[in-house]
C-alpha cells in the first residue's frame, strides 16, 4: 500500500475536510478534486489550486457544500508514483526515471476473456450485456 493508498484509507468516498488538503498536496499536487457547491455549481481542479479557487467562491457569496477526491484518482490510487524530486543528483533522478518508466509501461494483468455463454443474453463488446431480442 502506497502513501496515496494510505491517505484514502479513512476517507470514505474520497471527501476530504479543510485540513487534509495540504497533505493531498504533498502526496500528489496534481490530484484533481471535486468542489461542489450550496447553489449546485460544481467544478474539478488540481489540490493545489483548490485553496484559492474556493476562496474565490466564497468572496462571489457561494459556499462549499464538500470536498473531494475524483473517482478516476481513486482508481489510479493503487499504481500512484510520487514525483521526482528535482533536487536529488542526476544519476539518481536518471535511475529512478527508468524505474517510473518500466512501471508505466508494464501492461496491467490481463482480465479472462468474456464468455457470452456464462450469462444469459447477448455480449456487446461494451462491457454490456443485455437480455433483450438482438433482433430489436
């Protein structure tokens, strides 16, 4: 279990309060987060711009209803790699450029293929399977 793993972990659904954003921030300053809003707005930005674009909000005479990490950031939670830091010597940065570049491209474990016969209906190749005449 990554750091991200982690910081999820008791966060249910992904909201987050005021005081757990500066440490989003340190894990991944990038990760987008969902601000939704009293009067139904809603909007997706970085943690790091978080801060300001709520502030904003407010000053307009809205307020936040909540906070939280998207369902996509979520899902990527379990293969999250930290930034490098650009202050470490350039062999190090080198080598564990070539570790983060491994990881990326290393293919994900291949899901068993779909057997229409393990159901009852007809597979569209989607994802989706429906029980309706595929002549309609």
């Amino acid at each position: 279990m990554n750091a991200f793993q982690k910081f999820l972990e008791n966060k249910p659904f992904g909201f987050i309060k005021d005081t757990d954003l500066p440490e989003l921030i340190k894990l991944n300053r990038l990760c987008q987060v969902l601000v939704r809003l009293t009067r139904g707005g809603r909007f997706t930005c970085a943690a790091q711009d978080a801060a300001g674009l709520i502030a904003m909000v407010e000053q307009c005479g809205d307020f936040v209803r909540d906070v939280s990490v998207t369902s996509g950031e979520i899902e990527h939670a379990a293969v999250w790699q930290p930034e490098i830091p650009p202050s470490l010597p350039r062999h190090a940065r080198e080598r564990l450029q070539s570790a983060v570049t491994k990881l990326r491209e290393s293919k994900p474990p291949r899901r068993p293929d779909f057997d229409e016969s393990d159901c009852s209906g007809v597979f569209d190749g989607f994802g989706v399977t429906s029980d309706a005449d595929p002549g309609l």
